[in-house]
C-alpha cells in the first residue's frame, strides 16, 4: 500500500510539472527561424505554406497571451497559429495560447502581394510579435518581395501582336497563334506558363531575345521544392512550344526554354518553305524531347539543348542542319532517358524521305555510350517502291559519344570527327565546367584539357565567330565544337 502511494504520488507530481507554466521573465520561446523568407512571388497570386516552429524547451510551460502582426489588418500575410486564423479576425491577431513544456506549436504562414504602383520588384516586410504572460515579447520578421504580373487566359491571337519586356506574363489554359498572325517577342519578354498551359503557334513567332535579355519561356512557379532547389529547375511544370502543320518562318533568337513537358515540337510541314530558325538559343531540363523536327525544314545554330527525359534533338525525316551546337544528355531524374541525337526515316504509317540530317562542329554527349542513333543504311528490309527515298545524314567535325558501325556506308558519313572514349559514365562530367546534378546547375563549356577543344572546322564557323556567350572563337588556334568556347581564366 506504502508502494502504491508513492507511485501515485510521483505520478501526480509529474502530472503538476507537466500542467504547471511560469511567468518568470528568462523562460522564453524559441523559433525554428528569427526571419522566414519567401522568393518573389507574383503579385495577386497566392504563395505556398511556409511553417514556422515555436519550441519551449524549459522545464515549465509557457503561455502566450497574444499573437499579432504588426501592420494589422493591413498586412498581406496569413497566419494560422496551432490552428487558429488569425485573418479571421478584425486586426490580425490571435489570443490564449499554451506551450508545455518541452513542447512546441506550428505556425504556417501564406501571403498575397498586392499588385504595386510600379514594374520594380518591391520588398514587403511585416513583424510577427508573441506577447508571453511575463510580458515578455518575441518577435519573427516576415519578408516577400512582389512584381506585376500580366495574366492571360486561354488567350488567341488574331492579329499581329508583340510582347514586350518589363512585366512577366503569365498563362494560364493555353495561348494559341492564330493562323496568318505573327507574335513577335521583343528582349526581355518572359512567358511563364502554368501547370498544364501550353503554347500552340497556327502563325509565326518570332523571338528577338539578346545575350543581356534573352526570351524567356518557363513555368510559372517562382517558389522552391527545397531550399536550394527552385521548381523552375525541375521538369514538367508546363506543357511546351508547338508549331503546327501550317506554321512557317519561326525564329527564334536567344530563346530560354526551359522547364516544360516538352521543348519546341515542330509539326510535318514539308520542306519548303523554312518552318524554323533556332539561334542561341537554350533548351533545357525538359520531361519530353528537347525539338522535335518532323518532316520539316530547321536551321539551328549556337544553341544548346540538354538533359531532356526523351531525345534532346529529334529529327524524323525532312531537312535539318545544326551547326556549333551542344546536345547534352545528362539528365538525372531517370536512368530511362532518351538520346542526345535521334534521327529517323520511318513512322507507324511507313518509310519518308530524310533529305538532310547535317550535324556540324557540335558536340553530342550524355551519359550512355552511345547516344546517337541513327537509321539504317540497308535497303532490304525496305519495300521495293521506296528503294529510292533519301536518307541522307552526316557528322562533320563533332565529337560524339557513340559507337560507328565498322561498315564503309556508315564510316563515310562521320567526317574528321572526334568519338568520346571515356568508359565510366561520371568521366564524361569532365570535359565541362560545371557539373552540379544535385543543384540541377551545368555549364557546358568545355574544360581546357577536353578533346571538345580545338576540333571544329572554322569553315563552318565563319558565320557564327562569336558562341552563345559572345565569346570569340578566334581567340586560339581552332574553334571548340559546340556552342560554348573554352576562355582562358586571363581573358
């Protein structure tokens, strides 16, 4: 009996300590962070739920009398206090709150910019204070910063337009060029799409982006999966570019595509007349194929396309030419991941014409041993009737990871090229500057001790004397293949 009573006694000293709270002044609360950030967001729209810690670690309760924000029922954050809305109330406050001890509460936080007087990217701050029954207060700093936005609804154009820089523009459904109408993009323009919101061109686009402002088209999410990880580095956050069957006369000049389904996907056409023209441009971190050419006309130079789930340069029939560009695929979500080069003559409905496939002074990498396929030479697998149809295709003066058939056929079509060597898969990241599959951050400018260097033909340079950086290829001896030049550190 003696035993029974002091157990219960201990246990009800221990049921006081846990019911018991304290207004001494030095017990105080602590937060998982003194100041919660949020990435700049677009004004009008909603951002994601940031959570917030408030710990007691002391061996007696806390009870907070009052939680409020600073600027009131003015201030454009949310708050929900261990489930109480705090925007629910006249002034953005909350009451009577208890932390035992070594305990904790969640706070999760939201805000909505408001639109702002002007274009510039505004920074908004707000305090959000804990008044404790000691009377002690503590306070977290709440910080966002804004920009305008223009918001587009499954939106056609029927006439000739032309965006202009300054204010992104958001889309929202689709945006469709309407057949015989011209988009134009001037530098600086940026299309930010979002989930599932694509762009469709019955017309023409041209984008006239610049090295200092390129063109940009990406998803809309201006937040991060995790902290050093922004949504915009990540795959599949919108649809992509497609130019349909009637489509023609497309350039693109330093365009930015990144982060869609899909990269440009060019519908068949036929040969004549010019369906694009693609220079210094960037395509990547792509969940399809990076462009996609079917049986049309493509000019594509100092462009670079990299780490796409399918294949980062698709041609399948028609007439293509690349020149100095660098077809990287590296991509590391999926070990299932297409090529750096495909080329094909053949579809479900049979055998076409491949009048040119010419791939000139670029590179094409990735992490497989051969990522250049290619189709077959032989005609006796082919119908009698298109003995005949063209299947023409060339690499002149690349390097290329990939296996050559010993066959003189195939041997003749890989003019002075370079053919990686390198086994291990993770040698391959050597040959480039920047490798940071973590991070998703890559420059693929080859290093200075890379067989990328010095195997160009200027010939074919002549056009093209700067890279996609506005770097000289004339700086040595003879040009690098690919888009990107090796500089020296002094220069």
């Amino acid at each position: 009996m003696i035993f029974i009573i002091a157990a219960m006694g201990v246990v009800l000293i221990a049921c006081d300590d846990y019911d018991t709270f304290t207004t001494d002044r030095s017990s105080t609360l602590t937060f998982s962070s003194d100041t919660v950030r949020f990435d700049t967001l677009l004004t009008t729209v909603p951002s994601s739920t940031k959570t917030l810690a408030v710990y007691n670690h002391g061996d007696r309760g806390l009870r907070i009398n009052e939680a409020r924000l600073e600027a009131g029922a003015s201030s454009p954050f949310r708050i929900n206090i261990d489930g109480q809305d705090m925007s629910r109330t006249v002034d953005n406050r909350a009451t009577d709150f208890e932390v035992r001890r070594r305990d904790s509460i969640i706070v999760r936080i939201e805000v909505t910019v408001p639109e702002q007087v002007d274009d510039s990217i505004a920074q908004i701050k707000d305090v959000l204070h804990f008044t404790l029954e000691s009377g002690v207060q503590q306070k977290v700093t709440l910080v966002v910063s804004g920009r305008n936005a223009y918001f587009l609804q499954a939106c056609t154009l029927t006439a000739d337009t032309t965006f202009t820089a300054g204010r992104p523009i958001v889309v929202y459904d689709s945006l469709v060029v309407a057949p015989n109408t011209t988009l134009t993009l001037d530098a600086g323009t940026q299309l930010l799409f979002h989930e599932k919101a694509g762009m469709v061109v019955h017309g023409t686009l041209i984008a006239n982006g610049t090295l200092e402002a390129p063109v940009i088209l990406r998803g809309d999410r201006t937040d991060h999966m995790f902290d050093y990880l922004p949504y915009d580095r990540l795959p599949s956050r919108w649809e992509g570019l497609t130019f349909t069957r009637e489509s023609h006369d497309n350039q693109l000049t330093y365009l930015d595509l990144h982060s869609g389904l899909y990269g440009i996907r060019c519908d068949s056409t036929g040969i004549d007349p010019l369906k694009l023209q693609l220079l210094n441009a960037r395509i990547h971190n792509l969940g399809g194929n990076g462009l996609e050419l079917n049986h049309c006309r493509a000019e594509v130079a100092n462009t670079e396309i990299s780490n796409t789930l399918g294949h980062c340069a698709y041609v399948n029939g028609g007439d293509a030419r690349f020149t100095h560009c660098t077809l990287a695929q590296f991509y590391p979500l999926s070990a299932n991941r297409g090529n750096a080069i495909q080329i094909s003559n053949q579809d479900s409905l049979g055998y076409f014409p491949l009048y040119r496939a010419d791939f000139i002074n670029c590179v094409a990498t990735g992490y497989a041993d051969d990522v250049v396929m290619m189709p077959s030479l032989s005609r006796e697998d082919m119908p009698s009737d298109m003995a005949d149809v063209p299947i023409n295709y060339q690499f002149v003066h690349c390097f290329l990871t990939t296996v050559v058939p010993e066959d003189e056929l195939y041997t003749a079509r890989f003019i002075d090229c370079q053919i990686d060597t390198l086994e291990a898969d993770i040698n391959r990241e050597k040959h480039f500057q920047l490798f940071d599959s973590h991070n998703f951050l890559y420059d693929f400018t080859p290093v200075e001790a890379s067989a990328i260097r010095g195997i160009a033909d200027s010939t074919y340079t002549r056009p093209y004397p700067l890279d996609r950086l506005g770097r000289s290829r004339k700086n040595d001896d003879a040009p690098d293949a690919g888009c990107y030049e090796f500089l020296p550190p002094s220069q």
